[in-house]
C-alpha cells in the first residue's frame, strides 16, 4: 500500500471517533469486562482513593455494572495481570510475552539494585515459593531505604521495597487483590506457560513491535509529541520517525484535525470509521460521565486540548494554594464534549459523597438541561459508589436555577 496524503477532519469528527473507540457512547457500554478491558487494551492503576481507585472509576464509566470485586476476580484467576504500559496498569493475560521488551530493560535497569538486596530478594522468593502468594506485610524488616515514592529520607520498609524492585523486574507478579492490597506470586504460577515459552522466545525487536501496536490501538489517534509513544520510551526523533514510516507502508494513515497544529495518525484500519464520523453529524445522548484523572481519553493531553479544547492537569501533586479545581477533578464528559469537572471526595464511613467544587468549561452554553443532567448523574454515581447522600460544598446558581 503506498503513502496517501493526510485526510482532514473536523475536531467533532475525531473527539466522536474517540469517544466511540473508547467505549464511552452509550451503544458501547454493555459488554462483559473481559471484552471491555481487551478493546481498551490497557486500564492504568493508581492507589489514590479518594472517591475510588482509577481503574475502578475507569470501568464505572464504560460498563454499567461494574463492580470493583469483578477486576479482582479476573486477576486472581489470571484472567488478566498487572504491569507496566501506561504507567502501571491492567492488561489481558495474552499480552504477557508483548511486555517483554520491558521486562528485559527493567531487569538491566534494576540489576544493581537487585544485587544490593540480594539477601532480601532470595528471602522473598524462597518464602513465596514455598508459601505461596503473600502480602507486601508478611515481610517484616525494621530496615527503612529510599523507595520510589520517597523524595527526602528513608521511609520506606526494606522488603516492600525490594518487592516492588522485583515486581519491576518480572520476578514476581501480583497475583490477587484483596481489599486493595496487593499478594504477590511467581509467574511460574500465574503465567500459563505457552504465554511463558513466547516471552522466553520472542525477540526484544519483536515485542517491542508487538507492543507499539498495542500502543496505537489503544490510543486510537495519535501523535509524536506523546513522550509515552509505543511505551517504549523514544526520543521525539525516533518517534517522529516511527509514526511516518507506518504511514508510508500504509499502517498508519495521516490526519490534519481542523484549527490543530500538530499532526495526528489513525491506524489505517481505523480510517474509515474516523471518516464516518467526519461525515455523519446526526445528535448524540448527552450521557453525563464522570472521567478519573488517569483515565483512557485523558492519557494525551495535548489530544485533549487539541480536540476537546479542554484544559486538564491532575491537581494531586499542586501546591494547595496553587490549585484551581480541585485536588480530584474529574472532567465531564457530556455526549462528545467536556463541559467541566467537578472535585468529589466519597467519605466511606459517612456514606457521603461530597462535591466540594463545579466548574463549567466557559465556552459552555448552560441550559435548564444540562444542568439537570449533570446534577442527576451525580445523584446515581453516588449512588453506584455506595454513598447514601450527596452533599454539595457549594452549588453555583445555575445549578440552583436549573434543577
């Protein structure tokens, strides 16, 4: 297949497109999570729980009934497993030997490390080998070293830190959560071990190509500028260059976003369903989501800005006093457009889930409902997230006026 120039599009067309692909129109919500989680390809884990953990309120927002004990079985019947793609995330079981390339990278990053807790990881592997999966708290070790999250002294116990060195490295694996915690394994016992013969076969070339198209079909629309490009970790050169040459064999097909400076590129596979949208302008549902700071659609933020014209930057790690929406804004997604965020806190314990900031996006045309829509979708997301009340810190006017 040769080159073909890049097809224009307007910004309606690629934010439906990915909505679509994202499974976040209504026509995709209802399926199994197993078929949800492998279109997704990856869902990327956080500990933050501040309303509910993200890959919980990732598939809150695509599958209707999801329950968070649902992700929990299928990774305790390796169904799925947990490592690094976009960042730390869950992935289909199938896709173990595509993660090789960076396991092997991990292992020779870490090796230094490793060796300097020799004693500790050999202690960890022969219990778990003969005990079976254990818990980051089963390992005692009154020795406090600098862990990944430490950013002045040592705070961090010795073992938990040496399981997530060996967790990078491939040397063991989460094998269940129960209650949030982590229960770490040896692949030999999770891993079936036709997936564990094509790791052990498949170049680092080969998974890496593997990998880079399980990259683009997440992502759906793509560009040079993501620095997480294929999650490989490659210069903007390399990337660049990456992208155009599967554009000129015909895997990729170049697309001009109106009013969008950069340069986007759609699996050629994916083209015409990109077209369809750039031609079909019938009305959507307003269905009012509510998106976790690491979800799928906000991975690329320039994408966002480009094609939603939408702002975002996860508030978490900002100064308090340098905040502006929030310490958990969530954007809302309203059909194909992100009209705003809102910064909820769930107190488990009360049963309470508090809004303590709304924020309409200023191009947005506030109506009777719009307002009635987002104010009704907090009342059943709370409800999905075990709250028995809904207690609005402040609701601006037009909330008040339009409910």
């Amino acid at each position: 297949m040769s080159y073909q120039s890049p097809i224009t599009v307007s910004r309606r067309a690629a934010r439906r497109f990915l909505v679509e692909s994202l499974l976040l129109m209504p026509e995709t919500l209802s399926r199994a999570l197993e078929i949800t989680l492998d279109c997704l390809e990856a869902v990327q884990i956080d500990p933050v729980a501040r309303v509910a953990r993200n890959q919980d309120l990732a598939l809150w927002a695509r599958h209707p009934d999801y329950r968070p004990e649902m992700l929990e079985r299928l990774l305790s019947e390796h169904t799925v497993f947990e490592y690094l793609a976009n960042q730390a995330s869950v992935l289909p079981m199938w896709d173990y030997p595509v993660l090789e390339g960076v396991r092997r990278r991990w292992q020779r990053r870490l090796q230094p490390e490793l060796d300097r807790f020799a004693l500790v990881v050999r202690t960890i592997l022969e219990r778990i080998e003969t005990q079976g999966a254990m818990p980051a708290r089963a390992f005692d070790s009154k020795v406090k070293v600098r862990g990944y999250w430490d950013t002045t002294s040592a705070a961090t116990k010795e073992t938990s830190h040496v399981l997530n060195l060996m967790c990078d490295a491939g040397l063991v694996m989460v094998a269940e959560r129960k209650a949030g915690m982590r229960y770490f394994d040896i692949p030999e016992r999770i891993v079936p071990p036709v997936l564990r013969e094509q790791a052990r076969q498949i170049s680092t070339q080969e998974a890496d190509e593997q990998l880079f198209d399980k990259y683009l079909r997440a992502y759906h629309l793509v560009n040079s500028g993501d620095p997480r490009l294929g999650w490989i970790g490659q210069s903007a050169p390399i990337r660049q260059r990456l992208l155009s040459e599967r554009s000129k064999d015909g895997r990729l097909q170049a697309v001009r976003i109106e009013n969008v400076k950069t340069l986007y590129y759609v699996l050629e596979n994916e083209r015409e369903r990109l077209e369809f949208w750039q031609e079909n302008a019938t009305r959507w549902e307003s269905m009012v989501r509510f998106l976790p700071p690491l979800d799928n659609l906000l991975w690329d933020r320039r994408r966002v800005e480009d094609v939603f014209d939408f702002v975002y930057r996860w508030e978490l790690y900002v100064p308090v006093g340098e905040r502006q929406f929030g310490v958990y804004a969530m954007p809302i997604l309203c059909g194909d457009r992100l009209i705003g965020r809102i910064d909820p806190q769930f107190k488990r314990q009360d049963e309470k889930l508090i809004i303590h900031n709304l924020t309409w996006e200023p191009r947005v045309k506030l109506t009777r409902a719009i307002t009635q829509r987002v104010y009704q979708s907090v009342e059943k997301w709370a409800e999905r997230l075990g709250a028995r009340s809904v207690e609005w810190s402040s609701i601006p006017s037009a909330m008040k006026n339009g409910y």
